[in-house]
C-alpha cells in the first residue's frame, strides 16, 4: 500500500530552493466543468507574496483526463507540494487523485483542502493512508506558508501525522478584508473548457465570481466549515474591477456572482450596481440570494446593472417543513420575492428539495403546487443529502434520526463508521418515501413544470433573437438529459 512517508523530510526538500506547487481539480461524471474559484485565488495569491514559487494547475474535470494521462501530467511538474480540491460529492475522485499523485510525486507533500477535509480532517487522514495534510478552512495562507516551509506545528489550520498520530493545530483567523487579495487568476486554467450551464450562460463567454464569503443564515442542509458563518465581503469597486478583467482579458459578456447569498448586505449590493452603471460597463449577470433579502428599489437597480436571473432557494412549500430546516422565512416571503422580482422584469430559478425530515406525499404536493404558483422561469429540484459539516449530518452522528434514515449502497443500515461519501454512499432521510420514489418524483415534478401549455408559451414569447433561441435549445437539450 502507498503511504505518507515521513512529512519532516519533505519539507526539508522545499527549503533553499524556488518551490514548486501543483493545484489539482479532480475529475468528476458531472459534465458541466465549473472554474474552481478557490484554487484560482490561491494561484493569485502565491504569485503575489512570492515571485520565486513555480505554481501549476491541473484541472483533471475540465480536460476529462484518464487516470494514465493525470498520472503523466502531474509527474511532469516535478511539484514538491501538491494541494487537491476536495467536496464530499466528488470524495471518490479525490481519493483516487490523491493516490495517482502520491505515485507521481512519491517525495511531495500532499494537501487536501475545501469542504470536505474542512468538515471532517481526521476522518480523511484516517481513511488516505498516502494523504499528508488537510486544511481546514481558506487556504490562501496556508499554501504560502507550506511554500515558505514554515514547520506544520506553526500552520494554524491544519491537520497532519506526526509519529503515527494526527494533530490538529489551532483555528486560523478568517481573512476578514478581501480586498487585500488579489483577483483571482485564471490564466493557468483551461477557460475554454468551461461549460456554460442553463439556466446560466445566456451569453459567452461567460464567466463565475464569488464577492463574498460566508453566510450567517443555520439552514440545516449547509456545510460551513470552510468559509464559517462570519460574512466578509469585497468592495463594489474591487468588483467591478474584476468583472472589467474578465471583459479586458477573456471578452467576457456575462458572468455569475457564485456568494450564498449576495444581497445579504442590500446597500453594498446596490453600491455595486450603481458602480457597474457608473463605469458603464457592458455585461450581464446572475446572482443566488434569498427571498427576504430583497426589494423593490433594489431589485429595479439589479435590472439596470444588468442583473438578468436570480436564483432563489425556496426548498419547500410547507411551513412546517421550511422551520424544521431553519430557513427562517415563510412561504408568504416566498410568494413575495417571485412577484417582485417578475414584476420588475428578472428571471428567477427556484430552488427545491425532496427528502426532507417529515417530508410526506402531502408536503412535496404542496412544494410541487407553490413551484407553479410562483412561476419561476426554470426550477431545480434536489434530494436532500446529509453532508459532513451540515447541523443535519452532526445530528445524525448524535443519534436523533435512528430509524429514518438510509446509506446509499450500504448493506450495514445506519452504520456511520468510517468516510463514506464516495459515490452511491450519501445519507438520505426516507421518512415515508425512498430515495428511488423520490427519485420518480423529482423526474415527474419536472415533465409537469416544463412541459406544461403555459411554460412552453411563456417560454416562446421571450425568443426575440437566434441567441435567445440558441440559449433555450442548450437549455431544454440539458433538462431533458437530467430527466432520463
């Protein structure tokens, strides 16, 4: 079996020398490749503090690389430090990423960061016998003090093996002014290999941003290892001033602000659209947000800015079921947002969920029954999963779902031993419905949404050019693959 080999010696072969560090998007069966935000940050940030480390980047989901073919490529790096994305959804991958890299790099250091080891550090270490490091949390500054070769043992952040065990270090602050770093640099990624992925992506090239980090909301579905519930966000100017390189550098015409929630702070959302009108710059936009964190005047400056779609997590039309999950706020507010925002003349995506704590036939018939009430533009419909770092998952490993719950691919019930998030391994709530009936369901709520007289004639009366088709083809082409 490969291991970790003695991390001491490792970092003694990074000092004295221009260090080499290697970036790596693992593969994933997802087909829509998204530009990794966290990994770009870090490039631009290692490049900022330190002209002398050699970085690279590897995005094995964007060029849909074989095993043989990411083995060769991360080998010719010759990196002394490689750092891998990791989310729980894509856990396998990694996993298998991280074993590729220890047979290509046998002497680098190995470092899992994002969600997952942000969630559940020791579970990983114990589960990746070749895996040395896991940050927990933003990893700006770790990487550049793993580059610098500062001993682990003064990483805040961080867990590692040391004589056979695993020791965490203390919490690391969180980068309270974002304007301090650098716009993210893409340059070393494929750009042409990003998809655009409807309902975002009306024009291209498009592109994604992320203006903020951290939600102060306690969904209990949400995992917020990484970026915590501390909102922190950039200046409208350090915005606009990355969107106006996205258009300099690459031509950009639309992007997508990718914050949780990015009219948390409605004055600073609306000092972005007035500095986007001030500088007239030319792109249109999309954003995620909540439905009581917007109104009227704001939603009319969003228009003028150049705002085109807000997505909306509605989740579900039952009260009961929206206060079980602390999304604290009613399905009133709900009604409320999507007529403003209609009114106002911008598209919205509803989001859903099924699976939920209580869910029933009756409750998913009044999340499907409010889905046409409010008339969203296209909707997204989701089966709840119990992700590590989530209020859910925590209460799970507690006890207080026993009986209620299902692994997925497991014969051992409810066993919870060991890091199970590989694919077909999710936790999933089957109250009085599983996982394969609302599989059927979701696949039905979305036929009877789309496919209804008055959508596909809502749908053809906004065509008013061969792009506006264009974009509606790549759309239904995209919801009819999920659908079967």
């Amino acid at each position: 079996m490969l291991e970790a080999s003695g991390i001491s010696k490792k970092m003694m072969t990074i000092k004295g020398s221009h260090p080499k560090i290697l970036l790596i998007n693992p593969p994933s069966e997802f087909k829509t490749p998204v530009l990794p935000l966290g990994l770009a940050s870090i490039v631009a940030y290692l490049k900022e503090k330190n002209n002398e480390i050699g970085v690279f980047v590897i995005d094995a989901w964007a060029e849909n690389l074989e095993s043989e073919e990411l083995k060769d490529r991360i080998a010719k790096t010759g990196a002394d430090i490689a750092g891998i994305y990791m989310v729980s959804p894509r856990y396998d991958q990694a996993k298998k990423t991280i074993e590729i890299c220890r047979q290509a790099l046998p002497g680098s250091l190995i470092i899992a960061g994002g969600p997952h080891p942000s969630a559940m550090p020791r579970e990983t270490l114990e589960d990746i016998p070749y895996l040395d490091v896991c940050a927990i949390g933003e990893g700006e500054e770790i990487m550049l003090e793993l580059a610098n070769n500062n001993p682990l043992s003064d990483i805040r952040g961080i867990s590692y093996r040391k004589n056979g065990n695993i020791v965490t270090t203390p919490a690391r602050e969180l980068i309270n002014d974002l304007d301090s770093l650098p716009i993210p640099d893409r340059e070393l990624f494929p750009i042409e290999k990003y998809c655009t992925h409807p309902p975002y992506g009306r024009k291209k090239p498009y592109f994604t941003m992320i203006t903020s980090r951290g939600c102060p909301f306690r969904c209990a579905y949400c995992s917020k290892d990484v970026f915590r519930q501390n909102y922190r966000a950039k200046s409208p100017g350090k915005v606009c001033d990355e969107i106006e390189e996205l258009i300099l550098k690459y031509g950009a015409k639309e992007t997508h602000f990718y914050d949780d929630d990015f009219t948390l702070d409605m004055k600073r959302a609306e000092e972005i659209c007035n500095e986007i009108i001030r500088r007239r710059i030319k792109i249109i936009w999309s954003c995620t947000t909540r439905v009581d964190l917007v109104n009227e005047n704001l939603l009319k400056k969003m228009k003028e800015a150049g705002c085109w779609l807000i997505s909306y997590g509605v989740e579900s039309g039952n009260q009961k079921i929206l206060d079980a999950i602390n999304k604290g706020f009613t399905v009133k507010q709900i009604m409320s947002a999507f007529e403003m925002t209609r009114k106002i003349g911008i598209s919205t995506v509803g989001f859903f969920m099924v699976g939920l704590p209580g869910e029933t036939e009756e409750t998913i018939k009044e999340t499907l029954a409010l889905s046409k009430k409010i008339k969203p533009n296209f909707v997204s419909w989701g089966i709840l999963v119990a992700y590590p770092g989530s209020s859910f998952y925590k209460d799970i490993q507690a006890g207080k779902y026993r009986g209620r719950l299902r692994i997925l691919g497991r014969d051992k019930g409810e066993d919870l031993t060991g890091t199970f998030f590989g694919k077909g391994n999710y936790i999933v709530f089957e109250d009085s419905l599983t996982f394969e009936q609302l599989q059927t369901i979701i696949k039905k709520a979305n036929w009877e949404f789309y496919f209804r007289p008055a959508y596909l004639l809502q749908a053809a009366s906004s065509i008013r050019s061969f792009s506006d088709l264009n974009y509606y083809l790549r759309a239904a082409a995209g919801l009819i693959q999920s659908i079967i």
